[in-house]
C-alpha cells in the first residue's frame, strides 16, 4: 500500500510510523520519535499518544522491556503490510455489502465479469 493508500485510513503520522515499524521492528517511541522528528514537527509525547492509539485500534501491538530507565514499550506491526492492506480492504467491502445489499453485491459481481476475473 503505498502512501496514498495508506493515508485513506492512517493520518499522515500513522503511516510514517507503520512504513517505519514495517522495515524495522520493534521499535520504542524514543526511536520512532528520532526517526520522526526530521519529517514531522511533533513532540515525543505525539508519538506516545498515537502509538497508544494505533494499540488500542489493533494496528500495533506491543511488548515491555526493562532498561535504563525503567520499563518501555516495544512496538511492532500487529499484520504484515500485506495482510493489513487485506484486512482494510475486507473492511470496506463489508461495509459496502452492510450499506448497500445486493446492489454492492451486483456490482462487484459485474466488475469482475468485466474484468475477466470471475
């Protein structure tokens, strides 16, 4: 899912920090802040908050590590980018068939035939 794609579900932030998390993982908000902070004119705090809110979405998970310091989260991806990019479409598509029936249904159906994939 490139930039744009991502962006339709992630803000921009969240993306930079899943293309992050993706290539190298786990990372602690420390790292992600310092990778971040060139891009991004955001706090450390920013990225606590929002990794605490990609956590509570599912996005990411978690581990804790003892350091200098005391105690500190380690982030990584909850789904591969690919099996993320799947489960947002799965999620569209739902919606789509929750709002719209057999209309969606119909559609998708003749997209495919019109595409040769059915």
């Amino acid at each position: 899912m490139e930039r744009r794609g991502l962006e339709t579900v992630l803000s921009t932030l969240e993306s930079d920090i899943m293309r992050l998390l993706w290539k190298k993982s786990p990372l602690r908000v420390r790292e992600l802040y310092t990778d971040l902070e060139r891009k991004h004119d955001i706090a450390l705090t920013t990225i606590a908050v929002t990794m605490d809110r990609l956590f509570e979405r599912k996005i990411v998970d978690r581990k804790i590590e003892s350091g200098r310091g005391g105690l500190h989260y380690l982030y990584y991806p909850s789904k591969c980018k690919k099996d993320f990019e799947r489960s947002v479409v799965d999620q569209a598509v739902n919606k789509l068939i929750e709002v719209f029936g057999t209309t969606a249904v119909s559609y998708f159906d003749e997209r495919f035939k019109e595409s040769g994939r059915s």
